[in-house]
C-alpha cells in the first residue's frame, strides 16, 4: 500500500513538473503582439513600447508612451510620432512645442537634416524638400509679402508699446533677405505641402504645415538583417524605400590583383603605367630599380612616332637587367 501512494506521488510531481514546462516553453514561444499608444494603434517590429518584452522589437527603434501620446527620442530630443507607415518604411514625427491656437507657440529646438545622417536608425526621407522657415523679431512694422505676421503666445501681441514685430520668413531664407530691422531667432524646418505663395499663406496655415512634421525613413534596420548576416554591403534607396545587398569587392576581384608571383605582378602594374605614359604622350620614363639589385631601364620614344596602339606597347619598350 505504501509503494503505491509512493508511486502516486513521484507520477504526481512528474505531471506537475511536465505542465510546467509546457506552459514556460508556450510562453517563450508566443509571438510579440502589436503595442499601441493614443493614435498609433499598432507599434510592431522593428518597433517597440518602452515596457515589451525585451526580445520584440529592435532597441534601437523603441518609443514611449507618455500622457498617452507615442513619443520618439531623436539626438537627445523628445518628438511625437504622427503615423508610422511600415509599407515605405516611414515614421512622421512632430515637434511637441508646436500647437494650433490663435498664437503662435515657438518650440525649444527643432530637428535638422544634419542630425540625422547616412547609416542611421532614422534618415530624412525627403531631403532635398525641407523647407526652412526663420522667425523674426523686428522693432518696426515691415511690409514685406515674404513675411508671415505672428503672435507669439508668451506677449501680448504686436504693439508700439512693445516696440517688437514678429514675423516668419517662409521658402529658405538667405541672410541677405532678412530685414535691417530684424534678429534672427529660432529656425524651423520641415517637409512642406503647401503650393501657395507666401503672401497668400497666414500664421494658422504656417501652423497646420509645422504640425504635419517631417517624415523619416527607418528602411535601415533591414540592412542587419537581410545583408550584413551574409557578410554583403547594403546599398539603401530611401526614395523608392528599397535596398540592395551586394558582395563586398576583395583583391581578387580584379585582374592583377592576384597574379602570383607578386614580381610579375608588379611587372604587369609597370606595364600599364607604361603604356598610359606612351598613350599620353606626357611622360619619358629614364629608369625605375625594382628590388635589390634588379635595374631596368625603360624609354619612351616619345610622342609615338609610329602610331602603335596601346595593344601593342611592348615595342616601345627596352628592359635591360643587371645582375643574376
């Protein structure tokens, strides 16, 4: 009766032990579901929500969730994130001191395309479109359709009282069209949609520009997965959000590279810049010493009277060696 309880027990604890198991190896197993936060309803590889298991995503591309609002941290700066597209591979971002409002909120800092360069986690996707947009405080009116009339929201509006004027240069200002009687401050960039001019633009629509923010590309995460696992150079087209995984040249991929012995091979690299000296028609080598006690002495007959082509260089050649 005793060996049976006995019996019961070590198959019991054997059970136990098995259940567990299955149920760690299913957990491990499972697949990491979408993240969401606010708008952005599906955060997913290559991205990840600070808090997912440490093996989804990518830690290079994690965000936050803060005051339910998806933020993304670029050179040490807090951004929103507007949308992420993961067809084209693109992520838009908006600065956080940018709001809609009957005056104009000017951010602490702005992102600029030498920020973020080749290679990184995040490149501008449309580099050559970033439009600049410089604020401008003047101390007297200026009527320029360039500009774009501004309230910032900490004054109480253009006055005489205040004796300053706030305008922003719009379309990428030069120095030189900056009024007399105006500071530069803080400079804006971003993608911009709109197909007005200036003149016809006001500062709610300078607003509603800054708050689509910029789009970049995180195409470069597929670089380490798809070409440098095999040892291949990624070549990235953020344009049409492509990439191309090539073999990285070595020597022996080209002609003289490998010849073997390396003093032929040294003889073939003469041969060569010899038969550009005679093509050239520019230089008369005298003598060149290879090695210890090996001279040869090479002349060009110059201007190559007899119009040999450059196949046929050898003829103008004369290679004496002394020594054994």
């Amino acid at each position: 009766m005793l060996k049976e309880e006995r019996l019961v027990g070590v198959g019991l604890i054997t059970l136990l032990h098995v259940s567990f198991l299955s149920i760690c190896i299913a957990s491990e197993n499972q697949p990491c579901r979408p993240s969401s936060c606010g708008d952005i309803a599906k955060i997913s590889d290559p991205f990840r929500l600070k808090g997912d298991p440490s093996g989804c995503g990518d830690h290079q591309y994690e965000l936050a969730c803060e005051n339910n609002r998806t933020i993304i941290n670029l050179n040490h700066k807090k951004y929103y994130v507007a949308q992420i597209n993961y067809h084209n591979y693109t992520i838009r971002v908006v600065n956080p001191g940018i709001k809609k409002g009957n005056c104009f909120s000017t951010p602490l800092y702005s992102l600029t395309s030498q920020q973020l360069g080749y290679g990184d986690p995040y490149y501008w996707r449309h580099k050559w479109e970033i439009n600049t947009t410089v604020l401008l405080n003047c101390t007297i009116p200026v009527n320029d359709h360039n500009l774009i009339p501004i309230i910032h929201c900490n004054t109480s509006g253009n006055s005489s009282s205040s004796h300053t004027y706030s305008y922003a240069q719009v379309g990428n200002p030069k120095l030189r069209d900056v009024p007399y009687s105006c500071a530069i401050g803080t400079t804006l960039f971003y993608r911009s949609a709109a197909v007005s001019q200036p003149r016809n633009r006001s500062m709610s629509d300078l607003q509603d520009e800054l708050l689509m923010g910029v789009e970049l590309s995180f195409l470069h995460y597929r670089c380490s997965r798809e070409c440098n696992v095999q040892g291949r150079s990624c070549h990235l087209n953020y344009i049409q959000s492509t990439l191309q995984c090539k073999i990285v040249p070595t020597v022996c991929d080209y002609p003289i590279g490998c010849i073997k012995p390396i003093w032929l091979r040294h003889l073939l690299y003469l041969l060569a810049l010899i038969c550009t000296a005679i093509l050239s028609n520019q230089f008369q080598i005298f003598a060149i010493v290879i090695g210890g006690r090996t001279n040869r002495s090479i002349e060009d007959h110059g201007n190559n009277p007899n119009g040999i082509p450059a196949s046929s260089c050898n003829a103008m050649i004369t290679i004496s060696l002394d020594g054994r």
